[in-house]
C-alpha cells in the first residue's frame, strides 16, 4: 500500500450512531512521499545523534529519571491534569490535598513506564504489555473503575457528553481484539519495509484511532512510541519523549490525527511525527549538555570541600534523580545523620548551588534550582 494512497477506515451505521472503523494496517507499505522521506532522513539523524549522546554521558539513568518524571507530567497535562515538574518530583505529603489526585496519576505514568521498560527484557513489545501498563496507569486515580488492564467491551467516544454529539467515535467493541491484533503483528512484522519512525507513527495514530481502552488511550498511545524506540534497538536507553511537543502542539497533534480520518491524510500525520522525533531530539541532546556543564560547574565548586568533598559528590548524585528533597530524606537515601546532611545542605545553599524554599528553621526543604529549570 502507498502512503500517500492509503484509506483510513469508514463511517458504519450503529443503531444510534456511527462509528469509525479503521482499515487494518498489517500491510506491505510503500513510502511514496519525497516530502516524507526528507524529514525522516532527518529525524533519523538527530535520533541517532541522541542515541550515540546518552551513551556517553556517565551515569544517565539519574538524568532519564526526570526525563520520565517531565514526560510523565506532559503526557498527564494533555489529558487535564495540572500537576508541574516541580511538583511531580516531590513527596505526596507536600503536595496540596487538592492536586494530590493530579499528582497520583503522573507518578502511576511514571511506574508503568519504568516497569514496562524492565518488562521488555523479557517480554516483546505486545498488547499484554500495553495492557500491563494501562493498568498501572489507573491504579487509584480517575478511570479505576473503567476496566483497567483490560480491552474495552463497550462502545466509547471522544469529545461531546454522549455519543449524540461526540466529535469522534472509535470503531465498535466487538471489533477491537482484531484491530488490536492487527496492530501487535505490524509491531513484530519482519516482512514490512517500513522504516521504524515511520511505522511507530503509524501505530501511534492506529493505536489512538481504536482507543482500546475505555479511559487512558493517549497516556498509553504515547507511551508505546517510547517503547517501541527501546525495543527496536534505536534508543538504548528511553530519552526521548514527544509528550511535551505533542503538549506544545496540542491543536495540531489532534487535527492532524483527524485528518487522516476525514481526508486520508496519512503523510501530513507522518511529517507532524517526525518533525516532532527531529524537535525533541535535538531538544533532548541539548538539555544533555546544560547537564554535563552544570554538572563541572557544582563539581568545581565542591573542591573546597575538603574530607566533605566525597559526601557532597554523593549528595549531588541523589540531587540529579531528586533535586526537590528534604534534609530526613536525603539522610535515610544515604545512610548518614540528619546533622551531618544539614551542615552540607548549608554549604551547598552558600555556594548557591541549593535554594532552601521554606525558610523554615526545621522540616526544610532545599532545592537543585538549576537542575531544575532544564526540564521546566
């Protein structure tokens, strides 16, 4: 099938409604697109460069740790949350009880991302993956009572009050376990000649098109882009995530899925995708060497330090996975006494380094301001 020739689905008459019912994807395509092919050379290179990046940098799993924590946020937002980063990467009890379910969801996000990347060692990448996720994903949160881990057996709607006016409706229940079949042997299809970026931006856009699930869709939609990236090979490690540009883009994101619906659109989809891959990896291989700078840049200033000075690099480690903390916290982390943390934390405050945030005399709560405002 060529790209630009491609059929999305059709209207079927239901009782009261019609729903959308998409074409099946495990296909032989052909990339007929010159427009396509240009911004995938492209995106193709600037992952690559991410990719080779990552790996030098020493001790990147801190790094990817809030790289999760940003996407974890993002994704959460597109759906309506309002939790930021600053908040995602404290503890529950300093988050107002008004945001704590908002802050729950983006910390689930997190879990089923961290677990389904171990999982893959020894699962492939599979529905029963995506469902183990989705489970995760509603654990307690809005949404635990609709099915978690499980393909949807009713019929579901995106937009409106009901299905009278909804502004799509995905295709019916009883077709979902063979579209979702579909999609899982195009994921492992060794036949196909796609290239990769190319075939996780149509699995992203079928994926969303079925909306298996009856709540969660996008968070996991998303998240399978990241897995899929890991899987095939062209992530070692997960450091890219394209929930802060479908964020940022969010009108453009839902209009351009849309498209291919209403108009066959698949390629402006696939050039939307793919500037995104090409943005955020460029993105992302930016924010890697701010780190590598800030990180010579608080290294320099420790020096000083004296005997102190292999506890403080100790302390910084456990800032860059958790650079909002309390001085208990810290101290239970690395197996040291709450005083001698404290005399630290006041030398990194005085070489402002760390910024204190309650002006508390006791419970303080010191900040890696810095660190920070990379992932803001």
């Amino acid at each position: 099938m060529n790209i630009s020739s491609f059929i999305a689905g059709k209207l079927v008459q239901r009782l009261q409604y019609k729903s959308f019912e998409p074409t099946l994807i495990h296909t032989q395509w052909h990339l007929d697109s010159d427009a396509v092919t240009l911004l995938l050379s492209q995106a193709d290179q600037k992952l690559g460069e991410l990719n080779a990046f990552s790996q030098l940098i020493p001790d990147v799993d801190f790094f990817i740790k809030m790289h999760v924590l940003k996407e974890g946020t993002e994704s959460s937002r597109i759906e309506g949350t309002q939790t930021n980063i600053d908040e995602a990467v404290q503890k529950i009890e300093y988050i107002n009880p008004e945001k704590k379910d908002d802050w729950q969801e983006v910390q689930n996000y997190v879990e089923a991302m961290n677990t389904a990347i171990l999982e893959l060692n020894n699962l492939p990448l599979s529905n029963r993956l995506l469902k183990n996720a989705h489970k995760l994903i509603l654990q307690g949160v809005r949404g635990k009572h609709k099915q978690p881990g499980e393909f949807r057996t009713s019929q579901n709607w995106i937009g409106g009050s009901s299905l009278a006016d909804a502004k799509f409706i995905p295709p019916h229940q009883d077709g979902v376990l063979e579209l979702m079949a579909d999609l899982e042997q195009l994921i492992h299809s060794e036949n196909s000649n796609l290239p990769h970026l190319i075939k996780i931006a149509i699995l992203h856009y079928q994926f969303e098109t079925i909306h298996p699930f009856l709540d969660g869709n996008g968070r996991v939609g998303r998240l399978l882009i990241t897995l899929y990236l890991v899987s095939t090979g062209l992530l070692v490690k997960p450091t890219l995530y394209l929930s802060d540009f479908f964020e940022k883009n969010r009108e453009h994101y839902y209009d351009n899925l849309t498209v291919v619906r209403t108009k066959n659109d698949l390629v402006q989809w696939l050039k939307f995708f793919l500037e995104g891959i090409r943005v955020t990896a460029e993105s992302s291989i930016q924010t890697f060497k701010k780190i590598i700078a800030l990180r010579a840049s608080v290294e320099s200033k420790i020096i000083t330090f004296g005997k102190k000075q292999l506890l403080a690099k100790n302390v910084l480690q456990y800032l860059y996975s958790q650079p909002i903390t309390d001085m208990q916290s810290m101290a239970n982390s690395l197996n040291v006494s709450v005083t001698t943390v404290s005399r630290l934390l006041n030398d990194l405050v005085r070489l402002e380094i760390l910024v204190e945030q309650t002006g508390f005399k006791r419970n303080r709560v010191f900040a890696f301001e810095q660190y920070l405002k990379l992932f803001r």
